[in-house]
C-alpha cells in the first residue's frame, strides 16, 4: 500500500526516478519487512526488562531464613513468627488434637493428605503452617486458645467461613486447599529453622 | 444525526470506532497523508527524537519510581537498591539518568534548527513560543530529578538553585522558605521535587501537545525557509518522513545505548556518589553540563540580583525572539551577515558552558562576561539592526529539491560533541595531581574486571580495611559476583558476626551472618566511627571508586602513596602525608604494607599487588554490573546498527521516486 502511495505521488508530482533504477517492489517489501519485524523485536526488548523490574528484587528473594525456639510455647498453644513476610503458625498441639487429626479418613477431606506429611516424622505435636488462608488470603483465626477455631478445633477464617482442622486441612467453606506447610527443618529437639 | 464523522476506513472495526470518535481519520490526516515540506535535511529529524526520548524517559521513570523513597534517609540507599538488586534496575536506572542529557542535547539541536532556519518567524512566533516554554519545563524538570538520588551533587545544586529566588527584594526569602517547606533543603523538598518531577512531565505532554498542534496549522518550516507554494512542494508525512525519521532515532539510540552501556557514567559528577551531607559542600560544585551556561552568565555578573535576572533573562528574552529579529527572510542561506553572526552566538553560548565548567577565576571571568556581553547584545542589538542594514540573497521560486546539509550537520555535531568534552575538565583540573594510571583489567569496552584479583582485593578488604571502613550496600550473596561459589559464600557469611534485629528482651542480637546479610560494619553508627578515628569518618567504600575522580586509579595511589613529608610541609597532628591525596595530608595511616596479607593462589605479597587487588575489588564494588552492561551494551549497538542500515536502505528506496 505505501508502495502505491510512493508511486502516485511521484506520477503525480511528474517525478520520475532520474537515478534510473525504479524502486525494486519486492526488495522494498522485504526491507520494510525486516523494519517492522526490527521495530517490533526492540519494543519487546524494551518491555522485557521493565516488566522484569517488576518481579521480586534480588534482595527480596534472598530473604533469610529465621530460627524459632519452641520450648516457650505450651501445649495447645501457638506462636506466630514471620518469615518472608507471611506469618508462620507454630502450634503446639495436645494429644487429643493430634488424635483428632489422624483419625480422620482421607475420603472425608476435601484436599486429602494424612496428618504424617503434614508433620515431621517423630515431632507429632508440632504443626508448622503458612497461616495464609487458601482462599483469598486472609489470616486464620485458632493459633491462640482463646481464637475462634471452628468446629474441627483447627483454625477458622473470618473473612468467608473457611474451616481447617488440627492438621491445617481445609474441611468447610470456600478455601480450596490445606493451609501450605512450609519449608523447615527441626535443628535440634526444641529448635527448628524454617526456610 | 448531527456530527456522526462519515469514515472512509474499509475495516468494520475501525469505521465504526471512527465514525464516532475520529481518531484514526485524525492520525491519517496529521500523520498520514500530512503534506510534509520535500526539502528537509536530517536537521528535520529532532523533534522525533525528542519525542522519543520524552517517552523513553517517562517509561523509564515510573518504573524507577516504583522503587525509589523520596525520603531523606532512604533516598541514596533506595537508588543503589535499583542499582543493585532490582531486575535490570541498573538499565533502567541509567537510561533515565543518561536520558536527561540526551533530551536536552536533542533539544538544543532542535532549537539550533529553529534559529539558523529562521523556523520562529511569522507566522510560527507561538509555535516557537511554546517551544520556549516547553525548554523551561524540561529545565524544571531535570534539575528536580537531579536532586532525588539525593548525593552530594544533589543537594548542593538543590540549595544553590532555589537560593537564587532569594536575590528577589522583600518577596526572595518568603519564596525560599516556601520552596523548601522548611529553613533549608530538606524532607519536605526532597518529597515535593519527588512530587512534581513526577507530574511536570505529563505537563510537557500537554504542552508539546499545543506545539504540534500549532506546527500542524502553520506547516513546517524548511531549510530554504519560503512558503510552501503548490502540492509539488510537499510530500506525504508517510512514509516519507516517517522512515527518514526512523533512520534518525536507530543512530541516536545508538549513541544513547553507547553511552548508558559504555560511559553510564561519563556525563555525571563524582560527588554524586557521595550521599547529601548539609554540612559539607563539596569542593568544586558544578551544575550539569546542560546549565552550564546559565550558570556561567549567573556567575558573570558580580552583582546578585542582576546576575540572577541575566541568567533568567537570557531563556525569557526568547520567548521575544520573533519581534527581536526584524528581517523577513527566514532562512540564514539567504542572510549573509546573519549566517556568520548566528554561528559567533552559538559559539558565545558554548564558550559560556566551558566557563561554567571551570572555576570563576582568572581567564574564565573575563570569557564568560565577553560572551554573556555578546549573547544579549545578539538578542538586543544585532538582530533588531541588523534586519535593517542586511541584503539578503534573492529567494529561490520554489522548493525545488531536497537540501543536503551533511557538512553543517555534521559541524554541528561534532561541535555539541567537543562542547561536552570541554566541558568535563573542570574537575579534573582542580586535582592538580597526577595519578599513577594503571592498566585495568576493567578498561576499554571489551574489560570486565578480573575475577582472581577482585577474590584477592576482597581478602585485603576484609582483612585490613574492614576494620574502620563499612561497605553498607552490599551483601555477602553479591559476592558471586567476583565468582565465590554458593557454599563460599555461605561459609564466609557464617564466619561473621553480624547485627540479627532485637532479641525478647528488646536488645539488640548478633549471630553468624548469611549470604543475605549487609557486610558487616566495623562501627554501629557515624559517631562511634569517628570517635575511633581521631574525628575523622572513615568513608563507606561500596562506592568509593566511583566518588572520587580517578576511579581506581586514585584508590590504587592513595594506597601506594604513603611518603615522608617534604622538609617544609607544616603536618598536622594525627595526620599522615600522601602524594596522592588532595592536600596531601590524610588522617588514614598507611593501610597496607608488603606481606600484611596472605593470599592462597601464590600471587605475590607486595604492597603494589595488593594496591591493585583491592582497587580493583572496590571498582567491581562500585559497578557490579559492569560485565553484563557492556555485553548488553554491544548487543544493542549491533542491533541497532543493523536496523539503521535496514532503515536507511529503505529510505532510498522510498525516496527514489522524489530525488
Ligand atoms: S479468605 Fe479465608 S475464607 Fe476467604
């Protein structure tokens, strides 16, 4: 089309190309092809690193890891400490929560996972939990005693009614997974580092 | 069915978007068939070029913006952040500072176009007035941006600038006052330049909105400077001009990406590497090269007030600039005086930079009132005159071909180019001390720093200098940078006792490092520095070798350089003569001796070698991104030398059938 163009106006101006080599059609679509394609490859070189700026600094993503002593926390009780931001729920659970987490079936749960991968093998009364609400992110009420915990005894969050058990695993309301366990090792017996 | 637009677009979509909203018949009349002066010389291409670098700088700068802390203790820190650890934060970082003087390099091309082809006469006086404020604009606007990164060279300009307010009677000082929000530069004005260096380019947007508009009832200008006469004269704006200016923009992002790859650094001052400090002004303070010759004509002027009302005076009187200039004829091809005279102008106001780049003493007083003197006596006396007295040359009937002025365009160039060099000395000048230079395994565009020596230079560092001097900008994990292995780094980290936030009782904690971890720093806080260093603070090092003229080859003579002093040197007390300190008398103690460190990889112990180790670990400290910027660097250029050579070959074939 800008060929044409090109052309009329030189018609109609009464130009004619007095370099004697008429412009080569098909040379000249091939090089306004490499243009645009040219044009287009630099804009999405531009764009990649400006979105890229946008992703987690390199400060952000080599966030440390904390170390949380567990002795102070008493049976039935819980802890939040933060790690990378999000609070994490360390909960001391008593035997019966421990019991009620293993006896359900797995064909009860609407994310089914036992109780055993959700702990680490020997530290039963230890629960380790993103407490990030799987549905849209709120924080879950039931790591303190006197929290609301849902009638699983787990946690229970206030913004759409989700329901966790004492295992951290979603059993009512809209959340559509467990809460997250997160990365963490025990270091000793009473210490456990997570990240 | 009044004012539904009949479009003539064939695609559905857009006829109808078009038959209610004009738009695209809008861009096809204005930028499509626009008909478009056949003579334009590649003078023609700048205002694209502004153009591009507007919006280069607007991108660039809101996603800077989504990173930076306009706050006065976070500012310096927020910046080398970006520089540091924000994706590509570097790039962005330095196109926008490396933009700003693009833009105005660009703009005074552009301007200098203006002049030289008479493009502000009748009848384009309120194209060219807008043009003017738009200039003003972009001043505003860039000497905001400069105060951000809050340096040295930042605050001091700062407080000078807005100080010049206060050479205004009675008003002056109310005004000050209300700049700054406070008795001096400070929170409130970082915050509100923040603020409005983030909103007056929109308003640039706005007003190179009208100056379009204005050239778009006006028509362009052209280099013979005659009305266009007949359909004969012009061609369509598309794909005419639009290819020629696309050759345009493929060489000026060239040089910008040599610059921004290769030189990042080239165009800005030292002491902006330095953060504010309101109780010390550095020693030589220099605004950038751009206001330099305000400066100069400010400086000129013994008096206050009347240098200050110069210095504005010399941008406002153009704004009058078409009822200065009495002649009719446009174009200086067709003035003979003024096609000298013009040129003698351009040249008072590069003199004027040069001035400004130097110290107001001597010499450089005399040149900068002689061409301040000449750069108003053009304005106001020779113009008006000489528009009287001059014959011009008779004018051509028509547009008839195209005009080729390589050669000015090429004087002009190679003119802005040795203006800017001219205008660099000033600092070095003031040394006065030649520095031992070595050769750096970093020079020249294809050096990367040597990984070996930066591990060595890193050793000296931790095990020598550490001990007064912190490094708060880095972090053990940028230790991969000088090719530590993870486990390296973890180990090294580990070994360190670094500050952990407070423990449950609410003291502060300290245990083993990890790669996240800031170095450690050898004192807690400024005081208890300089209380251990006889008052004087030992500087942090993270960005040494980029504050101070030299790089490192300053670090490397500092460190060689410990002497006896001369017979008749008065030394004061605690302090330790240096051949290449300024001053030459240093509160540091000769740092490094031959063997005071042990290095693993058999290199030798001397006191050159590990000068060189750790001068050249500080440069990599300083510039981490060096390797990858020059590998972008060269990609870039390629590139964008192919597109140019794509582009051009494109432009002979679309203009094959006008020449
Ligand atoms: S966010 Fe928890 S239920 Fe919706």
């Amino acid at each position: 089309m800008a060929d044409s163009t090109a052309a009329s106006t030189a018609d109609s101006h009464g130009h004619d190309s007095h370099g004697g080599h008429p412009a080569d059609p098909s040379k000249r679509d091939m090089l306004e092809l490499m243009a645009s394609a040219g044009a287009a490859i630099f804009g999405a070189s531009i764009v990649w690193p400006l979105v890229a700026s946008m992703n987690p600094a390199a400060d952000v993503l080599a966030l440390s890891s904390v170390e949380v002593d567990l002795t102070p926390i008493q049976p039935g009780q819980g802890i939040v400490v933060s790690w990378q931001g999000k609070p994490i729920f360390v909960r001391h659970r008593t035997p019966e929560e421990i019991k009620s987490a293993k006896d359900v079936k797995l064909n009860e749960l609407n994310d089914p996972q036992a109780d055993a991968a959700r702990v680490k093998a020997g530290h039963d009364e230890w629960l380790v939990l993103i407490g990030i609400c799987t549905h849209l992110g709120c924080i879950p009420l039931g790591n303190k005693p006197a929290d609301v915990r849902g009638e699983f005894g787990g946690y229970f969050c206030p913004c759409h009614g989700s329901v966790y058990d004492t295992s951290g695993r979603i059993r009512r309301g809209p959340a559509p997974k467990n809460l997250d366990v997160p990365q963490y090792a025990f270091v000793t017996d009473s210490k456990i580092k997570i990240g | 069915m009044a004012g539904l637009h009949k479009s003539e677009f064939a695609n559905p979509v857009i006829n109808w978007v078009d038959t209610r909203l004009p738009i695209f018949t809008m861009m096809q009349k204005e930028y499509g068939v626009f008909p478009t002066p056949k003579n334009f010389n590649y003078f023609w291409n700048f205002g694209a070029l502004a153009m591009v670098c507007l919006m280069v700088m607007i991108l660039t700068g809101i996603f800077l913006a989504m990173n930076y802390q306009p706050n006065t203790e976070l500012a310096f820190a927020s910046v080398q952040h970006i520089m540091r650890d924000v994706n590509y934060g570097w790039l962005i970082r330095y196109v926008h500072q490396n933009g700003a003087s693009m833009f105005f390099i660009v703009t005074y091309i552009h301007i200098f176009r203006g002049l030289y082809y008479g493009s502000y006469k009748s009848p384009r006086e309120l194209l060219w007035m807008l043009g003017v404020v738009i200039l003003l604009l972009m001043m505003a606007t860039a000497f905001m941006g400069y105060v951000l990164p809050w340096g040295q060279m930042s605050y001091w300009g700062a407080t000078v600038i807005t100080n010049l307010f206060s050479a205004f009677p009675v008003v002056g000082k109310h005004i000050v006052t209300l700049l700054w929000g406070g008795f001096s530069v400070d929170q409130p004005t970082l915050n509100r330049f923040f603020a409005l260096h983030y909103l007056l380019p929109f308003v640039l947007i706005g007003v190179i909105f009208l100056h379009v508009a204005a050239l778009h009832i006006v028509g362009s200008n052209n280099p013979l400077g005659i009305d266009v006469k007949s359909p004969q004269d012009t061609v369509p704006f598309h794909p005419y001009y639009t290819i020629k200016d696309s050759v345009g923009i493929c060489v000026f992002l060239m040089i910008w990406a040599g610059f921004v790859c290769f030189a990042p650094n080239f165009l800005g001052d030292p002491n902006n590497f330095i953060p504010a400090n309101p109780l010390q002004t550095p020693a030589d303070i220099v605004p950038e090269w751009y206001f330099l010759p305000y400066y100069a004509i400010l400086r000129s002027v013994p008096n206050k007030l009347l240098g200050v009302c110069l210095m504005f005076g010399s941008l406002l009187l153009l704004l009058v600039l078409p009822w200065l200039d009495t002649s009719r004829v446009r174009s200086a091809r067709f003035r003979p005086i003024y096609r000298k005279v013009i040129w003698v102008w351009i040249l008072s106001f590069v003199v004027l930079g040069v001035c400004g780049a130097h110290k107001p003493e001597g010499i450089w007083v005399i040149l900068s009132r002689v061409a301040t003197l000449y750069y108003f006596a053009h304005l106001l006396v020779v113009l008006p005159i000489l528009g009287k007295i001059e014959r011009p040359l008779p004018l051509p009937e028509s547009i008839s071909n195209p005009v080729v002025v390589r050669s000015g365009l090429i004087a002009a160039l190679v003119a802005a180019f040795f203006g800017l060099q001219a205008m660099q000395p000033a600092r070095a000048e003031s040394a006065e001390i030649r520095l031992p230079e070595q050769k750096w395994s970093f020079d020249g565009a294809f050096g990367t720093p040597d990984m070996a020596a930066a591990q060595r230079g890193f050793k000296v560092y931790s095990e020598v200098c550490a001990a007064c001097h912190a490094m708060q900008y880095l972090h053990y994990r940028d230790l991969a940078g000088i090719g530590l292995s993870a486990e390296q780094i973890k180990a090294f980290a580990a070994s360190v006792t670094v500050p952990q936030g407070l423990n449950d009782e609410g003291m502060p904690k300290e245990g083993p490092g990890t790669p996240a971890s800031q170095f450690r720093s050898p004192f807690p806080n400024d005081v208890a520095a300089r209380a251990a260093n006889n008052g004087a603070l030992p500087p942090d090092l993270s960005l040494i070798a980029n504050a101070r003229e030299g790089g490192a080859d300053y670090i490397y003579g500092l460190m060689i350089g410990f002497a006896d002093p001369p017979k008749d040197m008065k030394m004061q007390s605690g302090m330790n003569y240096n051949i290449y300190f300024p001053g030459h008398q240093i509160a540091m103690p000769q740092p490094l001796r031959d063997g005071q460190v042990t290095y693993t990889d058999g290199s030798p112990t001397n006191l050159a070698q590990m000068a060189k180790d750790v001068s050249t670990f500080l440069y990599w400290a300083a510039n981490p991104e060096e390797t990858e910027r020059k590998q972008i660097g060269f990609r870039a250029i390629l590139y964008l030398g192919f597109m140019a050579c794509v582009t051009y070959a494109l432009k002979r074939k679309v203009w094959a059938a006008v020449h």
